[in-house]
C-alpha cells in the first residue's frame, strides 16, 4: 500500500515537472506582442507556481502547513486554467 502512495506522489511530481516545462516552451513559441508578453509572463508565474508549491507541501513540517501549500497549488492551477 505505502508503495503504490510513494510511486504515485513520484509520477505526480514528474508529471508536474514535465507540464511546467511544456508551458515554458509553449510561452516562448508565442508571437512577440505586448498582450502576449502580459499574459504569458501571468501564465509563466501561476504555471510555475503550480510546481513551487506542491513541492513546499511535500516538506511540510505539519499537516496544516501541507495543506495550505497545497491549496495555493491548487489556487495556482485554477489560475492557470483561466
């Protein structure tokens, strides 16, 4: 049981690392404009954030702090969608 946790918590972390550098490149392929400038640099941020924050839930030093971290992850991950 603890395996399939750990292996899960793994691949989800890959496959997190793996969306914030397709969004990297994906934002570097937009045509140069001040709209797209603005916003791909608000998608950079919130996208990136996704990553930062489940990162930081994972070293929590309590079940409170893991939470919060987490739901900014998830906030950031809205955020991204729109």
């Amino acid at each position: 049981m603890e395996n399939d946790k750990a292996k899960f918590k793994n691949e989800f972390k890959k496959r997190l690392y793996n969306f914030v550098l397709r969004l990297i490149r994906f934002i570097d392929t937009l045509p140069k404009s001040s709209v797209n400038d603005i916003m791909g640099k608000q998608l950079l941020r919130s996208g990136t954030s996704i990553l930062a924050n489940y990162v930081e839930a994972n070293s929590a030093s309590s079940k409170k702090d893991f939470i919060n971290f987490f739901t900014h992850s998830l906030k950031s991950s809205n955020e991204s969608k729109v």
